[in-house]
C-alpha cells in the first residue's frame, strides 16, 4: 500500500470512487444504526449525480487520495456544516478526517470570514471520534427519516487557522 495520503478537492470524475468508498464504509459503521427507511435515504443522498449536483450549489468536496484510490471524504454544505465524513477501513484513525477537516475550515473561514462555529449531524457510531476533533453535543440523539443522530457544534477560535 502507497501511504502517501494526498488531500485535494474533489474533481469532476470523482464521484463514483467517493460513492463507492461511502457507501462501502456506511454499509460497515453506520448502516446498523439506521432504520431501513434512513438507508434507503442515505444511499440517495450519496448518489454520484447528486453529489455533483450539490457540488455545483453550496458544497464543497475534499478528498484523501492514496495512489490511485480516494480513501476519505468530506462534504461541506454553505461552508458551516459536514454533510459528510468518511474514512475507508484500513485509514480510519490515521489523521485522515483531522486533515479533511483541517483543510475544509480553512476553507470555510475565507469563505466566512469571523465564521464561528462548525456542525454536524454524527451518527451515534462516530461521536466519540468526533468530540476528539473539537465538537460537542448541542442537543440529544434523534432520528429524522430513519437517520439517527447527535446534533454537534465545533467553536472556532477568533484567528484559529483551523
Ligand atoms: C469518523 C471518521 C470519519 C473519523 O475519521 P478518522 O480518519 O478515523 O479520524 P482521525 O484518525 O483523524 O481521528 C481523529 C480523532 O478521533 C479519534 N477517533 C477516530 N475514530 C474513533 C472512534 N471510532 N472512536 C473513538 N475515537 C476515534 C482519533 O483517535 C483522533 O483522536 P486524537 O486526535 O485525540 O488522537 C471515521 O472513523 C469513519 O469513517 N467512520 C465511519 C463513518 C462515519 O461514521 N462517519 C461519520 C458520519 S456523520
């Protein structure tokens, strides 16, 4: 395995790798916590043409690419909230989602400047992993669409690079 982690933005094309590295990923970590009606959702929502669609609006894409293959995403909606985070297996607790992140909110603060705070709907698997990286829970677990989650916010420091 090339271990030489490359982060970018996404480029037309991308899609369907990230497609398959998310839902592969799902399938594994968060699928379980879902009611079938939240994995019929999910799995629309990350459509190759939908993500693409997004991206032509008010997202952003970041990808982590090792040699040929895309092993970590992050999509951002209106550069204040991750609508997506995933780690392929074999790079999960690597620094791939700090760098994903690190990356994404320097993008966010040009785009905002005096942006304060991040979100994130987590799914109940990833909470811990994402209090480590700076969030805290803003409210209790709920379940919309069958899609269970915890509402989290990350403060920003004032002059914080990210
Ligand atoms: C959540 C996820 C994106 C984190 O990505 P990652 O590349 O593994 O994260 P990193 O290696 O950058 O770790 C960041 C911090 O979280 C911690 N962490 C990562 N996964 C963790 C876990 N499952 N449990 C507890 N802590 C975890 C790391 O130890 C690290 O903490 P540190 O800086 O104090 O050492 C990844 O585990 C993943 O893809 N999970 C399955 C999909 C998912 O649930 N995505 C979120 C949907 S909202």
């Amino acid at each position: 395995m090339d271990d030489k982690i490359v982060y970018r933005q996404m480029k037309p094309g991308d899609e369907g790798r990230i497609y398959a590295l998310v839902s592969s990923v799902f399938s594994e970590f968060v699928a379980s916590e879902y009611l079938p009606e939240g994995i019929e959702e999910f799995i629309n929502y990350i459509q190759p043409e939908d993500i693409a669609s997004r991206a032509a609006e008010n997202h952003f894409v970041f990808v982590a690419e090792s040699g040929s293959e895309i092993v970590g995403v992050i999509e951002i909606r209106n550069s204040n909230h991750i609508s997506l985070l995933f780690a392929e297996k074999r790079f999960q607790r690597r620094g791939v989602g700090k760098e994903l992140l690190r990356k994404s909110v320097e993008v966010c603060r040009r785009e905002v400047p005096g942006l304060e705070r991040i979100t994130v709907h987590s799914s109940p698997n990833a909470v811990l992993a994402y209090e480590k990286m700076g969030f805290e829970p803003s409210g209790s677990e709920r379940t919309f669409h069958g899609i269970r989650f915890v509402p989290m916010t990350c403060r920003l420091e004032k002059g914080d690079s990210g």
